[in-house]
C-alpha cells in the first residue's frame, strides 16, 4: 500500500554514532528536496522537450542538485566509473554520484545513484528497473550484483515517471522482483507519496553484504 502523505524532507532518525548513516540521510535528504526545484527548472526552461531522454534528465537533476549542495560536506557528479574498489567492474558507470567535498579527500563514491525512465523507452527493456533484457543492465540487477555500489552500504535510484501513477509502478515493480524468486524483503517497501514525488526503501541482497537502497520518483507526465 502506498502512503497517501507529503514527503517528509526528514528521511528518519539518524544514528549520530555512524558517520555513513548519517551522510546517507543527509543525501537522501537533498535529493528529495531537489525534486521541487526540479520540476520547476523542467517545467519552465526552453528544453527541446522532444529529446529529453534519460540521460538528459539525469543531467538536469544533477546540475540542479549541485546548486543545493554549498552547506553540505558532499560534492556531486554526473557518470562514475569505479576505479577505486578492488575486482569493481570500471567498465560500468553509475548514473551520478556523491563524493566528499573535503581537499584532499578521495574521490570515489560514498554513494551512487541509478536513474531510470518509468515507463522504459523501448518496449523491450520494460522491466529494465528491475531487470534488464541482457544481463546486468536492469537498475536494481546492477546494484543487486555488485556492478554499482561495490563496497557501499547504501545507494538510490531515481525514477522519472512520465506516465500512470505511483501506485501503478510501485505494484509492477515488486511484481517484477516476485518474477525473479529473490527475496522477500527485496520488494520496495510502503511508499510515501504527494502530487508530484514519492519515496520509498527496499533491500538488495548481495553475497557478502546486503545493500539498502533508497527510491525517489519525480511524477513528469503532468506536466
């Protein structure tokens, strides 16, 4: 069931006592509060709407997420390849991703971030959320697998849902992870959702160390 509520900018009581937990909720805190600021810049900015796809969506939210970030010890980018992590595949990219903004601190992802169009582009790919027609190029399936977020305890996808509700994708995408036999606990969990955001958590189970992964879709079909 999902939540009928706003989104809560606080996204739970942070554990003071562990540095990442925290950092992870300060993120997942600026992520959603980008998502206004967002619609916004989309809505009123002289796009050619015609070729917005994903990775130019994923840019825009990116760069407008950069502008949010000067009071936080984080930097952000778009596109990482991980380079740092021993046996990470740097072959593969995440979408963007968070690094700290101290200098002379490492470089490399203290969280990485999937993006992903709802409904897929290509009829295809349909669950490639989920799961992708080819292996490892499905959103969760790559994290699920260890081809983003090596090494991390928490990571995010974002969705950009241009068509039907929340509810509808919230439903076919624990349908789909039914489908694949993984665990239970692997389905998203109750949403939060307003008019145009929602917010959800689910757990990835990875051989070694399991992964909490944060979801925040942004409603752009009415627009």
């Amino acid at each position: 069931m999902i939540a009928e509520k706003s989104i809560s900018y606080d996204i739970g009581n942070p554990d003071f006592g562990i540095k990442g937990r925290l950092t992870a909720q300060q993120i997942q805190s600026v992520i959603i509060s980008t998502g206004d600021k967002f619609i916004s810049h989309i809505a009123k900015s002289d796009y050619q709407v015609e070729i917005l796809n994903e990775n130019y969506l994923t840019q825009e939210f990116a760069a407008i997420l950069n502008r949010s970030l000067k009071d936080f010890p984080f930097c952000v980018q778009k596109t990482y390849h991980d380079i740092y992590t021993p046996n990470a595949n740097a072959q593969r990219s995440v979408d963007f991703y968070f690094y700290p903004g101290e200098e002379g601190e490492s470089t490399r992802s203290i969280y990485s971030v999937e993006a992903k169009r709802l409904p897929a582009p290509d009829r295809t790919r349909e669950k490639e959320y989920v799961i992708g027609n080819k292996k490892n190029t499905g959103g969760i399936e790559r994290f699920k697998n260890e081809e983003h977020g090596k090494g991390l305890n928490e990571c995010g996808m974002l969705a950009f849902v241009e068509d039907k509700s929340f509810e509808h994708w919230f439903n076919k995408i624990n349908e789909w992870i039914c489908d694949e036999n993984w665990k239970t606990c692997e389905q998203l969990s109750e949403f939060e959702q307003s008019k145009n955001f929602a917010k959800s958590f689910s757990k990835v189970h990875r051989t070694i160390e399991d992964l909490i992964l944060f979801h925040f879709w942004i409603s752009l079909w009415q627009l």
